[in-house]
C-alpha cells in the first residue's frame, strides 16, 4: 500500500503502543516518520512503567524495515522549543511535512478533591497543553507546504463523556475537541484537516493499567460508567485505532475536518 507515497507524518508519543503502531502503518502506507516521545517518566501518579530510549529506537527499526526513513527525536510535549527542533530536523531531513498525530499522553486516577495540583497540573499539561504546543510546533511547516494536509488529535471515550477518577483525564480530553474544531476552522482555507479520535481501552501499557482497577475497587459504584455495548470486545487492538489514523490520514478522508470520530466499543452510548 503506498497511499502515503512521498509524504512526511510527525508522531509524538512513538516510543510505545498506539504511537509506534501508529508510525509503522503509517511507514507502510508509505510515510517517512519523525518519531518523537519523552522516553522517560512524566509523572509519579502513572501506574504503568514509562518508555525509554531503547523503546524510540525499537520504533526506528521497525519503522526502516517498512522501507520508510525516520527521524527520532527525544522531546517532552510540554516543551515548545524542544518541539522546534524536532520540527526542524525533519524538514532538514525530509523537507515536508503532511500528517500530524497528537498522540502523546498519560493517565492517572484520584478523585478530584483528593487529587494534589501537581496531578492535575501535569496530566493536563501533558494531555492537553501538549496537543496544543505539538500543533503550534507543526502546523506552520504543513501550512508552507501549499498541499493541505491532515492533523489528528488522539482523545478518548473521556473526551465525550466524562469518567469518574479522572476528572483531569476527562477535562484535558474534551479540551482537545475544542482545540479539535478551533484548529480545523483556522486552518480550513491552507486546506488542512483536523479531527479527533476517540478510543475506549486499547490494549497497551497505558490501556491495561492496573492503577484503575484499584480505583474501581475502592469505588465500586464508578463501575457503572464504564460501560461499553460491544461487551464481547472489551478492548481494542492496536490496528483497530491505526486504521482509523490511516484513514484520516488519507486522500479518502478528504471532506472531512473538526470531527469527533469515536472508536469505543459503543462506551461513549452507555
């Protein structure tokens, strides 16, 4: 598949999971990649371990074994100048730019009035701050291109419908579908795309985190809201959100722009 032929697609949160999926379908769609993550921890609330080095180059490997090149970039999304520079090194690198995918995130639980600001405080400048800082990094290198483009914010089920134990999870979530339709009405005459996607649990570190069944277990009534109707697939595999993200990414997904596109076994209806 070379739908992608000859076109540049900038990823954060690659190292692991959703985002190296993401990058390597992408790769063999035929993409180059500028792969960036943080690969270290962001914060002592996650319950899950965080990506390293080795992890970004994992994705590197595999992303030259589609027979794509890329370029890695260790950046924190909270950090506009670091950003920049991994702006530059792949226009020096590839000279364009046409896909952006905000993927970088984390997740953690508490119960609002118990949680500490700086719990708060980092997972929404992560989360939301974040996807901010990565499209105000990106855009104007897909802008100078002339060729439209399309830029794909990853939220959540909680980005739809809000989640107990997560108040910061669900606030930064549904930011992004404002920040989602801003973007898309901005950057509508450069002929770029912008829309949101909407997973439920997708089977990675992050999706699997045993911290929010301790937090079901302590609160058993939150059980109910976490709901889906596709009770037979309790959750998603990698592929199910890249599809989706290669969809977006395409000429097919061509009239499309300031969408909310949920993948969510149905969860954001319950």
């Amino acid at each position: 598949m070379t739908e992608l032929a000859g076109r540049v697609a900038f990823i954060t949160g690659a190292a692991r999971g959703q985002g190296r999926n993401h990058a390597v379908r992408l790769a063999r769609a035929g993409a180059d990649i500028v792969a960036v993550d943080v690969c270290g921890p962001v914060s002592a609330d996650n319950g899950y371990p965080a990506p390293g080095p080795a992890d970004l180059a994992e994705t590197a490997r595999l992303v030259e074994a589609e027979g794509r090149a890329v370029v890695t970039c260790q950046a924190d999304v909270r950090d506009s100048a670091v950003l920049a520079a991994a702006v530059a090194a792949g226009m020096e690198r590839f000279g364009r730019l046409d896909v952006v995918l905000a993927n970088a995130a984390i997740c953690n639980w508490n119960r609002f009035w118990e949680m500490p600001d700086e719990q708060w405080q980092t997972l929404v400048d992560t989360n939301l701050g974040g996807v901010f800082k990565t499209l105000k990094a990106t855009v104007p290198a897909v802008i100078a291109g002339g060729r439209g483009g399309s830029v794909i914010v990853i939220s959540s089920v909680a980005g739809l419908k809000s989640l107990p134990g997560q108040a910061h999870y669900s606030a930064a979530k549904h930011g992004l579908v404002g920040l989602t339709k801003s973007a898309a009405i901005e950057l509508g005459e450069y002929g770029i795309r912008v829309n949101s996607i909407h997973p439920y649990a997708v089977d990675t570190p992050m999706g699997t985190d045993p911290a929010s069944l301790v937090m079901l277990e302590r609160h058993p009534r939150y059980l109910g809201s976490f709901g889906a109707i596709l009770t037979d697939q309790p959750m998603a595999t990698l592929d199910d959100i890249s599809d989706l993200v290669l969809y977006l990414a395409g000429d097919g997904s061509r009239t499309m722009t300031g969408a909310q596109l949920s993948i969510d076994m149905g969860a954001s209806k319950v």
